[in-house]
C-alpha cells in the first residue's frame, strides 16, 4: 500500500505562488495533504486566491455535470458490461469451419491424388518465388521508391487482370471445343 | 472541535443544528471568498467582496435545509457564493448605468464601455441539461482509465485524494494530477473553463 501524508512540495510550489495542482487540492477542500505554508500562502495572495476561486467554480460546475449525469452514465456502463457478457464470435467461427469441412468432404478422395501437384508446385515457390521476392523486399528497402513501388503495384494490378481475362478466355474455349467434341 | 467539521466533500449529517452548522460554514469562509473574489475579479480584500463573503454564509446558514441528505457541502456553498457574487456584480452594474444616464443628462458621459460590462451566465448553463450530460458522459468516457475512476471516485463516490490513492494504489500526486487533468477535459468538453 502506498502511504502518503502530503503532497510533494515540487508539486504544490511553482515559483512564489502556488501550482495549479496545489490550488485544485485546496480547492477541492484536501487542504490536509497540501504543506501549511503553501495553504496560508493562498490565503494571503490576492492571485492565487482569485485562480483558487476559478478552480473552485470548475470544480463545482464539473461536480454538479456528473452528478446530473449520474443516469446516462449508469446506463452506459450497463450497456458495456452487456456488451461484455454476449456470446463471443468464436462459436459462430466454429460452426462455420465445421460447415466447410463437412462441404469439403466429398472431394477429400481427390485430394490425394492432387497432394503430388502441391508437393511440386511448393517446391519451385520455395526455389524460384521465394528468392525473388527477398530480392524485391531488399532492393524496396535500399531505395527510395516509394513513386515506383506504386506505379509497380498499378502495373501488377493491370497484369493480373489481363492474365485472369486470358485465364478465362482459355478455359471457356477449351470447355465450349470439348462440349463440341 | 465540533464533530461536524467532518473532510469538506463528505456528506453532513441529517439534522445538523444551526450553531454546528455555522461552524463548519465559517471553516470554509477563505472558500467562499475566494471564489467570490474571482467572480467579482476584485481583490480578496475589496469591501464588496467582504460584504458579499458574509452574505453568502448568511443565506448558507438561513438556506441549510435545502442541503439535500448525502449532497457534499463544498461544492454547494460554492453555488450560494457564486450566485451572490453575480447578484452583486448586477447591482454594482445597474448602480452604474444609474449613474452614467444622470451623467448622459449632464452631457459628460464616461467611458461607454461601462455600460457594456454584464455578468452573463457562463457556458455551463446554455447548455440544455440532455446537452450537458451527454457531453459529460462522452468526455467521461473519452478519459483515460486513471483519470476517470480517479475523478468519479472524487465526485461521485465522496471519497479523499487519500482514499482515492490507496484504492487504486498510486501516489497522492499522481491523484491530484489525475483529477485536476481529467476535470479539466471534462469542462474543456462541456465549455467551462476557469475563465468563465
């Protein structure tokens, strides 16, 4: 437990008068924690009386605000701690994760025969893809580029669209000469 | 000493006698001018401010019914001195605009600005009550963690800064530092400030 009796004189003085939080402490009458000296001081100086009486009219408009506002803020703090209480997101995750696995169940037969094709195609990410990309985040890093980097993005943007169009294109042709065939 | 003369914040006690009460009233006498002195924006030795100091705990004393059980002494006597000080500051100006028309008449009127000088209201209250406690709850709820419970528990609960610092276990200038900073955002939020 911390046990203080007074507040720190560091705080109280600022200069020949009184600090702002000295006054506040006075103020709001806990004269006891404030060093005598610093309390007669107040009472005796014509503008650390008028800034105390300042301080005590916020602190009395700033009382009255919050007991006025006694019901709003009940009801606010009720409404957090309903907020608290809901049901987290996790079971609805849950459900949804075990939707998908039950969905994806008529296709695991084929997974094994596909696991080949995504052993292969991690190994040239890993060969190929993944050196590049290091080479791109170094030089990024050792250049100012950030103009070019959004140039490169609008760029790789543009390609990927043109190469998910051709991607398309193909794939409906093939489809359409196999449903001719 | 009388037993009344509980901690300023704490609530005082149902049926309280008029010489206990005009004790503890009396205690905060260097309040009450204070805060009359800063009203009036007058030294704290001005006779007005005097009169105006004595008058207060007169109507404190005569008014001490109207405390309601619970309700915290300080910040009330606050409301009478402030209230008198405003009625004063009237008076003076009427006086005043008395004196500059019977000078008008005389054609040997003063400085015109006299007759512009109006304690008005001050910003706490143009605010609709909804106003003010929807924005004291936002400002409230804006604070950091420290400040508000710090100042709720002052405010709300009646508790000291000493209290207050065992509670939430943290010294009694970080106490201070955190009532007087978040009192100030919330006046800054609802348009008080010392000034008004």
């Amino acid at each position: 437990m911390i046990e203080d009796s007074k507040l720190p004189r560091e705080l109280v003085w600022d200069g020949a008068h009184v600090s702002e939080l000295g006054l506040t402490a006075i103020a709001d009458g806990q004269e006891s924690i404030v060093p005598a000296d610093a309390v007669a001081h107040v009472h005796s100086c014509d503008w650390c009386v008028g800034r105390m009486g300042r301080t005590a009219l916020m602190a009395s408009a700033v009382g009255e605000g919050l007991r006025e506002a006694r019901p709003a803020l009940a009801s606010a703090q009720a409404q957090g701690s309903r907020a608290v209480t809901n049901p987290s997101p996790w079971r609805a995750l849950l459900l949804g994760c075990t939707v998908a696995v039950l969905a994806a169940v008529p296709s695991l037969p084929q997974l094994a025969s596909r696991l080949g094709t995504f052993v292969t195609f991690g190994k040239v990410l890993s060969s190929h893809g993944l050196p590049v990309l290091v080479r791109g985040i170094a030089m990024a890093s050792r250049a100012d580029v950030s103009r070019g980097l959004q140039i490169a993005t609008i760029v790789s943007s543009v390609l990927l669209v043109l190469m998910g169009l051709a991607i398309a294109r193909t794939r409906s042709r093939v489809s359409s000469e196999r449903s001719v065939s | 000493m009388i037993s009344l003369l509980m901690p300023p914040a704490a609530a005082l006690p149902e049926h309280v006698d008029e010489r206990a009460f005009a004790a503890a009233t009396a205690e905060l006498r260097p309040h009450v001018r204070a805060v009359v002195a800063a009203v009036m924006n007058l030294p704290r030795d001005h006779a007005d401010v005097e009169d105006s100091t004595h008058e207060a705990l007169k109507r404190a004393i005569e008014g001490r019914s109207r405390l309601r059980p619970g309700e915290p002494l300080r910040p009330w006597l606050t409301g009478i001195a402030r209230h008198v000080a405003l009625d004063a500051m009237r008076a003076r100006k009427r006086q005043r605009d008395r004196t500059v028309v019977a000078r008008d008449a005389d054609g040997s009127s003063p400085d015109p600005l006299e007759r512009v000088a109006d304690p008005s209201p001050d910003a706490f209250d143009h605010f609709s009550a909804v106003q003010r406690r929807q924005a004291v709850a936002r400002a409230l709820a804006a604070l950091p963690d420290g400040q508000r419970r710090a100042l709720v528990m002052f405010h709300m609960e009646g508790l000291q800064y000493q209290e207050i610092a065992v509670r939430l276990g943290v010294p009694l200038g970080t106490v201070a530092t955190w009532v007087m900073r978040a009192r100030k955002s919330v006046a800054a939020a609802v348009g008080v400030t010392e000034e008004s």
